[in-house]
C-alpha cells in the first residue's frame, strides 16, 4: 500500500447542482420508507440523518440516499439528480394504499455541501460539536453532520434557494469537483447512472457506515443483502485508489495483476485530487488487495496506488 501524502482540502460552499431532493409527506411517510430502503425509519428522529440504499429484489443498489426528517410527517431524501426521476417513479409504484405522496422538491429545495472551517464559523454554534448523521434547523433548513473527509468536517445543507445563495455568497466558493473528492475521501461512494445494479450494499462497505440495518424488517432485497452479510459469501469491497496520470470515472474497470485474464474491480465514484491525478472509490476482488499490482482500464494500462481509507475494512473476509 502507498502512504497518503498529507492533506490541506478545499473548504467553503458548493452548490450542489448534480443532488435533487425526493420529498416524502404524509402519515406513513417513514414506514413506507422502512419497507423499501435499507435502513431504519420508523424510528428516525428529528435530531438524526440516515444514510440508506434503494436496492432491486436481487439486492443490487438502484440509488442510494443521505435522509433526514425535516418535520413528523415529512422526509428529504437526497440523491445524485440524474437517477431521481427513475427511483420516484419506481418508489411511487409501491405507495399502494400507504398515507404517502412523493415528490420531486427540487425546484423549492436548494442543496449546499459546506466543508472547513470557513463553514463552519458561518454556521450556528451548536454545529461544530454536532456528530456525524445528525441534523439540526438551521431557520427553517435541514443541516445535516456528514463524515470527516481528509480532516476537514461537513455539512449537507437542505432548504430555500434563497437562503442557500445568501449562506453560499458568504463563503468561499467550493468548485463542485472539489466536494466530489471530499466525498471520494469520506469513503462511501454514492450511486451514480454508471453504477445503478453494479453493486450490493456492502460491496461500497455501507454496512461499516451505517448506511444499512440488519435488525429490521423486509425490503426489497433484503434476502440477498442479508446472505450476503452472514454466510459469509462477500468477496469484494470498496477500497480508495489514486491514479496519477489517467482521468478516473464511475464505471471504469480494474485490472489485477494476479488474474490478467478479467477485471477485478469496477469504479465506484471518482474525483480530481487538489493535490493532482484523481482518487476514487473502487469496488474489489478481496483476493486483489494483499498483494500484486493494481492498473486501469486493462491489464497493462496505468497503475494505480491504494490509500488508507477513513475506516478500517474487516479482514476476517480477506481471505475469502
């Protein structure tokens, strides 16, 4: 493994133009969604964010969201835009009779990812010591504690475009490749058009992150994810690689030294680093991370380096 050369990472706003926002409203607003996504909502609080997968019955991720329950009956999912129109309209297929309605709040929803501690200082007081995954009202605005990337704290920022433009005006501007990257080095890599059924849930390691919730009932999926939890049948994971020279994108595969016969991995989610090349979020062959050469795109094409990711990966599956 390469070590990380130290880190100073972009901070300030990012209007976070490639996000939209589902809306749930109604009575049932949480247990709908306890029945379709991965985590826990009957029990979500006003205080809490969730991270959460929408998976196929095979188990395979469709979308994934960050959510927060901006009031008792209303729920904010947020989502990369271009998958939006194709998971509301599946998700609204299986309302039913269920007291919810589903929209697409985007035109009245701004979103802002603040980082640093320029953003921090902008924000109320009581957002500096708030923990990962949780929210507070910010004047109305959801705010929302995201994971540490690259030393720096984040916040997810949900409310009127008018609000979000006079915050955002206030604070260095944030180039959305630049918050991309911190999401890179967050290590949970979101679903994006290029990986929709690429992946189940813990392939980008979201049961490590919280993002799913064994204990639960049923939703679709929920066999395969669980199979895949407890007989021990996982033999991939999401680890952070830099390449140098070549672009990295969602999509592309990855090559091992050890089998040059097929890809071993498949990139999850990509970035520009400050620091030059690109970071990215690759889904593995377990067998691939111990030893050999990692390369992009084909079995001789450019070399890739690993780097730590925040969290530590479970290594009673690494020799699987």
């Amino acid at each position: 493994m390469v070590s990380d050369p130290a880190q100073s990472g972009p901070e300030g706003a990012a209007a976070l133009a490639h996000s939209g926002v589902i809306r749930v409203r109604g009575a049932d607003a949480a247990s709908f969604l306890h029945g379709q996504l991965t985590n826990d909502f009957s029990l979500l609080g006003l205080d809490e964010a969730r991270l959460a997968a929408y998976c196929s019955p095979k188990g395979r991720m469709l979308a994934s969201f960050v959510a927060c329950k901006h009031a008792h009956d209303e729920i904010r999912l947020v989502c990369r835009a271009e998958l939006l129109p194709t998971t509301l309209k599946r998700l609204r297929m299986f309302v039913l009779r269920a007291k919810a309605q589903l929209d697409d709040a985007g035109a009245e929803l701004a979103l802002l990812g603040l980082a640093g501690a320029s953003a921090q200082a902008a924000l109320p007081a009581e957002a500096g010591s708030m923990r990962p995954w949780r929210r507070i009202d910010v004047d109305g605005a959801d705010l929302l504690r995201l994971p540490d990337a690259a030393g720096l704290p984040r916040w997810l920022w949900i409310g009127a475009p008018a609000h979000a433009a006079a915050l955002a005006n206030a604070l260095p501007a944030l180039p959305l490749d630049a918050w991309d990257w911190l999401e890179v080095r967050s290590g949970i890599a979101p679903v994006v058009a290029a990986t929709v059924e690429a992946f189940v849930p813990q392939m980008l390691n979201y049961e490590l992150v919280g993002g799913v919730n064994f204990q639960k009932g049923c939703y679709p999926g929920q066999e395969v994810v669980a199979r895949s939890q407890y007989r021990g049948t996982l033999k991939r994971r999401t680890v952070l690689l830099h390449a140098e020279a070549p672009a990295l994108r969602a999509g592309q595969e990855v090559w091992w030294s050890g089998d040059a016969a097929q890809p071993s991995g498949l990139v999850a989610f990509a970035a520009p680093s400050p620091q030059g090349g690109h970071d990215a979020l690759v889904e593995m062959k377990l067998a691939a991370l111990d030893d050999g050469r990692l390369h992009l795109g084909a079995a001789d094409g450019p070399e890739l380096a690993q780097r730590p990711l925040p969290y530590a990966l479970p290594r009673e599956n690494a020799a699987a």
